[in-house]
C-alpha cells in the first residue's frame, strides 16, 4: 500500500500520464455519473454503435444478399469476431468463434466434452460459480442419466468469497471426467491460475474447461499455450457489446475434428452447408460448434467494440485496470478504514480481476445510496458491493470522486433511509 496521502493532484497527475485516456471519448459517458457496472454490463462505444448501424444500412441495401454483400458480410461475421477475440485470449483464430451465450456455450461444449466412460463419471467444479454454469452441468449430468448429487462435486470456498487452489488439485480425483472453474469469480473478483490448475488437471487426464465472463477483456490469457481445452464467455461486460451481446467459445486445436455435441446447420463447413445434405460435415475449426442461424444484430456492435481493445492493447488494458483497482483500495485504506467495510478480493495483483468486491451488512442499502448520487456499482447478496473501474473509460479522478461519496453515504448514514434489501435485478 502506498505510504503518501493521496489528494485529487494525485490522481489528476495519474490521469495526465494516462495514455488509455483518449479512449473515454469514444464512449457515451453521462456527465457528473460515475459508472462503476462495466463489469456486468459495458457501456456503449461510438464505434459499436457505428457497425451495429452498418448492419442495418446492410440489410436495408442488401436484403438476403448481406449475407455475403455488404460492408459486414453476415455469413462470415462469427468466424470474423473469433479472429479479432484471438489475440485477447492467446488463442489462434481457428480456435475461436462468437456464437450462443455463456450458458448455450456451456452446453455445447459440456455435450462435446463430457463423454463419461465406466472410470470417468464425475464433473469437478466449486460452489461459488454462477448459477448458470452450475445449472448446464446438472442438466448435462441428468441427460446422461447421472444423478448431481453424486455426479457434481463442488469445491467448497473456505471464506464464502475466495477458492483455495490446493483445495482444487486436491479433489482432482481419477473418476472425474472433467473440470469447470470461472477464470474470475464473479463475486470476490478472485482470479484463479488457470495454468496451474490446467497442468494439475491435465496429469490427472482430466478435460479443463473455463469462464471467462469475469476475465475476458480486462487481462490477458494465454489459452493455447496453457493448453485449456475449451472456454466460454460472454461479451457485454468488459468487452462492451451491448446487452444479450453474442457470447464466444475456444476450442483447443488438439481438439480439431471432435465432433460437436449439439449439431445444427451452422456447424457446417461453409462450403459444403447450403448443399442441404443430411449428413453433417464439420467446420474444420471451431465454427463446428456454432448450432444455428447467428444473431447478427447482437453481433455487429461487437466488430467495433473490438478494435478498440486492438488500438489499446490488452497488456495496457490490464496495466491500467490493477493501476485503478489498487488506487481505489489504498482509498479504503486511507479514508474508508472505519466504515465497517471489508475488501473481499485479494489484494495481490497475481490473484485479482478486474473489479473491486466490498462486503458490508448493508451492502444493499449502501448500492441503492450510490445509484441515488449517480454511481453505479452493483450489488449481490448477501452483502457485497462490487465496484469495476473500466481502463478504456474510467479515469482515476472518478475512482477519487466514487470513494468520497462512498465515504459520505456510510459516515453521514445517508443509506440508512433504503430498505436493506435487493431489486429485482439485484
Ligand atoms: C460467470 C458467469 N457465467 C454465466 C453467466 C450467464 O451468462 P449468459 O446469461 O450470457 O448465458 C454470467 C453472467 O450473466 C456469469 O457472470
Ligand atoms: N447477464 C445479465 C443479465 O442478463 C441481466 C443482468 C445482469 C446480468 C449479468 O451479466 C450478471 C453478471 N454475470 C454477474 O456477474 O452478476
């Protein structure tokens, strides 16, 4: 932690040097309103907006020829969007393609990889994933006529918010089949090593499959080196393509050829899908775990989205992103330290994400204060608050402003006139 006292010149002189500052302009940012939810989800860019609005100048100029006229042809949009994910992942082109949601990917993939045999039965997760993830895997399990309760073995979490890693080498037991973990929890921001765990799994002849909701878009990965097998995540929160924005999968090339779990039309070689044969021939890469028609307007603001992490760089994103993050917990530190407030991430930066996870006994009512002075962050019960400071959008004045109404709201008991309790969307 720093020892200096950090003053509004502190951070001033921290956002001169910014050179990601630039890119706050290319995003619709209300004035006076401190956005703290880009975690869950991103706010629109100008440049997704323009190749949204290029989609539909396409269909209004070309009909049912955008699909392959056009300045986005349509056809090709999903295999394009997987090239340009590649690099933020450390994943070669042909192994990724946009496609389907988290919990659609999950499916396929879970269909594709779990293939229980008479030693193999089980799937390894842990108790503090989404419930999405955990719901794919109980359904998967039942399809296979495997009872949960036997099949799905969970890692307990010692704190309730963080994963002890030895605890998950160490359930690696010679009946599981396969291995499902967030990169990040959503919750406590924890982020896991997912090259450590992957080699622990892989001696054990276990499949390693990750999220990366809570990861894509604000660090680095390096998948194929770390040979992950398969991965899923969505795209509307760090990476800004707009609400029920077309999610992503990876597939490891040593994968190449698996036949995919689910099949539909849109797992086809594109040369060969329009010859209408009933018999499916693969895509050659991870298109083949596409399924059906893709959903083009939840697609496009994703092509512009994108190029802006290409003109940023992902190393300099997650540079500014723990620059942000440690900035706004020495801020605890310094001005919040008696406001009954507990950091629930780790601190390290190794073992952190991209957001800043508070817990506190009145997390929810403390969440309905902020929206009321225009912060948003976001609450999830029982009693965290999580803060996500944005590196293409957020500058470290506003992390300095958010902290002092944070501290006001708390010291003044401005909260205290909410009812404790969550909104329908959290
Ligand atoms: C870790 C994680 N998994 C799954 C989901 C569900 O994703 P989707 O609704 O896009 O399938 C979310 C967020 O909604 C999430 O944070
Ligand atoms: N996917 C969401 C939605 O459809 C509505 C509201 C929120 C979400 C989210 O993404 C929540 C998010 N995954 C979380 O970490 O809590």
């Amino acid at each position: 932690m720093t020892k200096s006292k950090i003053t509004r010149d502190t951070v001033r002189k921290l956002d001169q040097a910014d050179h990601l500052n630039k890119f706050r302009n290319e995003f619709y940012l209300k004035e006076e309103h401190y956005y703290m939810d880009g975690n869950s989800l991103g706010l629109l860019s100008k440049r997704a907006e323009h190749t949204l609005l290029t989609a539909l100048q396409d269909w209004k100029n070309h009909g049912i020829e955008g699909w392959t006229e056009g300045e986005q042809p349509w056809f090709y949009m999903s295999e394009k969007l997987g090239e340009m994910t590649a690099p933020l992942i450390g994943a070669k082109p042909h192994e990724v393609i946009n496609t389907g949601s988290i919990t659609t990917n999950l499916h396929q993939l879970l269909a594709t990889f779990f293939k229980p045999d008479n030693q193999r039965t089980k799937i390894l997760a842990d108790e503090l994933n989404f419930p999405s993830d955990i719901y794919a895997i109980k359904s998967q399990l039942e399809l296979h006529g495997l009872d949960p309760a036997d099949h799905l073995l969970q890692v307990e979490s010692e704190d309730g918010y963080t994963l002890s890693e030895e605890d998950i080498i160490t359930e690696m037991s010679e009946d599981i089949a396969l291995l499902l973990l967030p990169s990040v929890l959503y919750r406590s921001g924890q982020l896991v090593d997912i090259e450590k765990i992957t080699k622990a799994a892989h001696e054990k002849g276990i499949i390693v499959g990750f999220d990366l909701a809570h990861s894509i878009g604000a660090l680095p990965h390096q998948l194929n080196e770390w040979g992950v097998d398969f991965a899923v995540w969505c795209t509307y929160k760090y990476l800004n393509s707009g609400p029920g924005g077309v999610g992503g999968l990876f597939v490891h090339e040593k994968h190449t050829g698996r036949k995919p779990g689910l099949a539909g039309w849109f797992s086809s070689n594109k040369e060969k899908q329009f010859d209408m044969g009933h018999t499916l021939i693969p895509a050659e890469n991870a298109g083949a775990y596409q399924i059906g028609t893709p959903h083009i307007m939840s697609s496009a603001p994703l092509l512009g989205s994108l190029e802006l992490f290409h003109e940023a760089g992902i190393e300099s994103v997650r540079e500014k992103s723990l620059q942000l993050t440690r900035l706004m917990m020495n801020l605890i530190h310094q001005e919040l330290y008696d406001c009954g407030l507990k950091i629930a991430n780790p601190l390290e930066d190794q073992h952190r994400g991209g957001h800043v996870s508070l817990i506190h006994p009145e997390a929810a009512s403390i969440c309905k204060a902020l929206k009321d002075e225009n912060v948003v962050p976001d609450f999830r019960s029982p009693n965290v608050i999580r803060l996500a400071p944005i590196a293409l959008y957020t500058s470290f004045e506003d992390v300095y402003e958010v902290m002092f109404i944070l501290k006001d709201i708390i010291m003044n008991e401005k909260h205290k006139q909410y009812k404790n309790e969550r909104g329908i969307i959290a």
